[in-house]
C-alpha cells in the first residue's frame, strides 16, 4: 500500500516539527553546539521534504484534472 503524498507531508512536517523542538531543549542545556546545528539542519530537510510532498499533490491533482478534461 503506498500513501498519499499529503500523509507523507504531514508525517515529515510532524518530524520537523519534533527535531525542532528537541533542538530547543538542546540549546537551552548547552547552547549552540554541533549536535543542536545538526538537530536543525535535519529539520529543515524534514520541512523540505514536506513542502515537495505536498507541491507534488497539487501537481498531482492538476494533471488528474487534465486527463478528465480529455476523456
């Protein structure tokens, strides 16, 4: 069973989400340090990976559209 690309959009913005948040409590015990730069940075690529997850659904629906207006 595959999953729709919006459940793997809320999936990874949910691990952003988390990553940021251990981030937090990172920096707050001990500051700016590699393992917090590191913390965030996969974040981030989470919250990419989401946005093209959830820009490919919109492309998806756009090209379901074009095949109906064909048919």
């Amino acid at each position: 069973m595959r999953a729709s690309p919006i459940t793997m959009a809320i999936v990874y913005f949910s691990i952003g989400v988390l990553l940021v948040f251990f981030a937090i409590q990172n920096v707050s015990l001990a500051g700016w340090n590699f393992w917090s730069y590191l913390i965030i940075s996969f974040a981030a690529i989470d919250f990419m990976v989401a946005y093209r997850f959830y820009r490919l659904r919109k492309v998806i629906k756009q090209i379901q559209n074009q095949n109906k207006k064909k048919d």
